[in-house]
C-alpha cells in the first residue's frame, strides 16, 4: 500500500483556505500589489528569468528559472526580506508579512511547466475573483499595461 500523501493534503487544505480569502489579505491592496510585482521583475534577467506570477489577495504563485548558482532560497528571502520591510512601512502592520517557509516545486518538463504556468494564470478565475486570467490586475497574464 503508498504511503499517504500528507504533504499534498496539506498543500490541497491551504489551497482551499487560500482560495476563500481568509487570513490576511494586505496582497490585496493596489499599492501592496504593485510593490511585489516591482520586486520581482528588478532581477528578472539577472538572477532569474520571471516565467509566470500572481499576486492573489492573501498569498502568491511565481515562476521563475534561476540563472547562475545563486539559490532559490537566496532569491525568495530577498524577496520577503525586501517587501516585508515596505509593506509593514506602507500598512503599519506588524511582522511577521510572509509565512517563515514556502513551497517549491522542481518543474520536470514542458508539460509540467505548462500545466504550472495554467494553475498560475487561473489562480485568481478558481477564486472567484475575474473570469478570465486576462482581467486579473496583478497577474502576468493580465491584458493590460505593466
């Protein structure tokens, strides 16, 4: 018999609770939103390529390929470490902004990249926040300017 997927149920629950809306939802805010993206793209092509992004309400997706030796741990503390500071600056809220760990996922091959880049993009269409990924502000599928 496998062994249960406890890490996946894990992953599924969040999701779930994600998707809902709940928890702290400053990602939520035009200026908070913006300040991510910004981030994100000030290394893009330097550090990393920025493949696909969303910036949902209370949490995020971004897919990236690292150039050079420079670690996706390094990448995505700098990342927090970088936009916490702001944001508890922008929001007067308290830290911590961003949960301590994160979930990272080795893309295997074409297919797997496009079935991440479509769970990315239809993030905010499966919360029920636009009906097409085109229509989400704060995604790097929206239809309009940058």
């Amino acid at each position: 018999a496998a062994a249960p997927d406890h890490d996946g149920e894990l992953r599924r629950r969040l999701e779930l609770w994600c998707d809902r809306g709940l928890g702290s939802c400053l990602l939520a805010r035009p200026d908070i939103a913006r300040l991510v993206i910004d981030n994100w793209r000030h290394f893009d092509g330097v550090r990393y390529r920025l493949e696909s992004f969303v910036v949902m309400p209370n949490h995020v997706h971004v897919l990236i390929t690292v150039i050079g030796d420079v670690s996706l741990s390094t990448i995505v503390g700098s990342w927090k470490s970088w936009t916490a500071k702001r944001i508890i600056a922008l929001a007067g809220t308290p830290p911590p902004v961003w949960q301590a760990d994160y979930w990272d996922r080795f893309i295997r091959d074409q297919e797997h990249r496009g079935r991440v880049v479509d769970y990315i993009r239809s993030n905010p269409v499966r919360a029920g926040l636009c009906t097409a990924p085109e229509a989400w502000r704060w995604g790097s599928a929206w239809g309009g300017e940058g």
